[in-house]
C-alpha cells in the first residue's frame, strides 16, 4: 500500500517497522488490551483468540508524512479511510514541526537492521552496483558503490560500528541475490 500525501511525498507501507507510522489504540480499549496482555502472560490454549484480539484493537494505523509533517489517520467508521491533518497554529498551517512523531520510543537507540546488496550487473532500478539500506533512527552516509571491495568494506565496518554502539539487531550482506553473510543478535 502507497499513498501521496498533499506534499508530494509518496507514503509507502509495504514493509515492518516503518518509522513514519504507528497504531492508535482507543483509550476505551486499555483495559481489554491489558487483560489480553494477563492472559497472555499466564498458561493458556488460545494464541489465536489473544493474537486476534489484539490484531483488532490495533487495527487503526497513523502515518506522518517525513517530509511535511501531516498526519494521516485511519477511521474506522468509514473503511478504514485515511483522514489528513495539517499542522496548524492559530488555524495557520505549521510547516516546522517534528517529523518524527512515530518513531519508535527509542528513539534513536532503537535498534534496526541494514541490508547490503550487491549486483556485478547493475538492475535497471538501481543508479550503482552495490547500496547498503539501512532502517536505523540514526542517520548514516556513504551508502552507494560502485566499487566491490569499498561497498564491503564499508558494510562491516558499518556493522561493527553499530553492533558496539548497540543499534543493530540484524544485518545482511546478498550478493547477486544469494546471501554471503547474516548476522542476528
Ligand atoms: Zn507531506
């Protein structure tokens, strides 16, 4: 799922852990959400009464454009349809705001991943042979490569960096779609 939002910045929500997005649970729900929580903790048979239980209490999303700052919640009442609030001060739109109202609570030692790949013939997608992804709250640079032994180089020297600052929790090395190296805490 993809959506633009009045800016012009294209949303997506295709993957997990998405730092632009969180989920809303209505306070009239607290008190079922931590009585699921008690079931869960204690023996039990119904996993998938718990899991889908909590899957509808969590079910309304809210998206924060990164660029602009507008927000985007869903409205249950009416298919799950997006609703779109712009910052405003004294009913005047607010550019400077935080755009970062949805990050995790970790802020930015929340601990992420970064994927290298690595393509001796570069994919039509893609404007160089090697580019390390990260899904970090920290931001890092030198990312694009054209050269092999710089692009790995770089990848576990990366690794390294973030492992002892505490910021990883996976990592993957894939070359020419097989994975060469993987590393998980
Ligand atoms: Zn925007």
């Amino acid at each position: 799922m993809h959506f633009l939002c009045r800016c012009g910045y294209r949303l997506h929500d295709s993957s997990d852990l998405i730092s632009y997005k969180g989920t809303i649970i209505a306070d009239q729900d607290m008190n079922e959400f931590w009585s699921l929580i008690e079931k869960a903790e204690k023996p039990h048979a119904e996993i998938c009464d718990i899991f889908s239980s909590l899957n509808k209490l969590m079910m309304r999303c809210i998206y924060q454009c990164p660029s602009c700052g507008r927000l985007f919640i869903e409205d249950q009442s009416d298919n799950y349809q997006l609703i779109r609030f712009t910052p405003c001060i004294e009913g005047e739109p607010e550019p400077d705001v935080s755009k970062n109202l949805l990050i995790s609570a970790y802020e930015e030692n929340w601990k992420g991943s970064i994927t290298a790949e690595w393509f001796d013939e570069k994919p039509w997608w893609s404007e160089c042979h090697g580019t390390i992804m990260p899904q970090l709250n920290v931001r890092l640079d030198d990312l694009k490569f054209d050269d092999y032994p710089a692009f790995e180089k770089r990848f576990y020297e990366l690794l390294d960096d973030l492992k002892a600052r505490q910021l990883l929790n996976y990592a993957v090395l894939k070359v020419n779609g097989r994975k060469i190296f993987c590393w998980q805490e």
